[in-house]
C-alpha cells in the first residue's frame, strides 16, 4: 500500500476508534431522553384540560382558595392573615411547590388571571390577587366583604 493511502486509512480507523468508544452511552442517552420525552408528554394530570378542571374546580368549590409554594414568603404572609383574621374560614391551599403539575398551573393561572406569581387568592370565585393586593382588600374591608358574600 503506498505510504499515502496507509496514512489516510490509519486516520480513519483511529477517527472510528475515537467514536466507537461512547455510541453505547449516548444511544442510552438518547433513549433516556426519549422515554421522559414520551412520558411527559403522555401524563394526563398535565394536560391542559387535566390543569384547567384541576384549576376551575378548585375554585368554583371553595370559598377560600390560596395557590401557594411551602417556601414562599408573601404565601406565608397570607396563609397567616387568613388564618388570623378568618379563623372560622377553611381554605383550600394549594401547594403548587409539591405538585408534579406545578408550571402548568402556573400557566393556567397567567392564563386566566394575567398573574404567575404565588400567592394567587380567590375567595368567592374572584380574583384577590397576591399578597400585597389581598393585604390590601383586608385594610380596606373588601376582604372581609368578600368572605362574607
Ligand atoms: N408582590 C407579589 C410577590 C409575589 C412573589 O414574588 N412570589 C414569588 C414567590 S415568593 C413567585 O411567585 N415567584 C415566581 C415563581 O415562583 O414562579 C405579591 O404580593 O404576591
């Protein structure tokens, strides 16, 4: 064989070589990322049919409903008001932080109200808002007129 052609073959070989090495880790790869593809996509509790109902009936079944995160603060701030204030009310507290659905409730929830954030309080089907707004309708006495409804 001429010099040449034994040089180019060399390379090729050790070019496949260097490739050869990692094709059964990332072929697992890729069927990893495949099968959690596949598996997100087929969890029915994250549809947005699924998330809406989840969403609508949460509130249009409670007085009181608080979409919250356990290691929020202005969630903290709420949850205490609430409990303070309205210590005969039961709300439904939503724990979005627990929850696998969390980000697709989050956005129905900007979605339907143009708000991300947690808190999300509704009391009698309506928006209060966050902490600061719900704080807000207390001072006011709109919270309380809300409740009482
Ligand atoms: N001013 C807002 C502040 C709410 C806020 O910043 N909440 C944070 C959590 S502490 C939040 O929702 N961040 C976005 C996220 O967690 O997706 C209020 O009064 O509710």
């Amino acid at each position: 064989m001429l010099p040449l052609a034994r040089a180019s073959l060399l390379t090729a070989r050790n070019t496949t070589r260097i490739y050869t090495s990692p094709r059964p880790y990332s072929g697992a790869l890729k069927a990893f990322i495949l099968f959690n593809l596949f598996s997100s996509a087929q969890d029915p509790s994250k549809s947005p049919m699924a998330v809406k109902e989840f969403v609508e009936s949460s509130i249009n079944d409670n007085k009181i409903t608080i979409f919250s995160k356990t290691w929020c603060p202005f969630c903290k701030k709420t949850k205490d008001l609430f409990k303070a204030q309205f210590p005969e009310e039961n709300p439904l507290i939503i724990e979005l932080d627990l929850r696998e659905d969390e980000e697709e409730i989050q956005d129905y929830l900007n979605e339907k109200t143009g708000q991300r954030s947690v808190p999300n309080v509704f009391v009698n089907q309506k928006q209060v808002g966050g902490n600061d707004k719900t704080q807000a309708a207390f001072q006011s006495g709109e919270l309380k007129r809300l409740v009482n409804l």
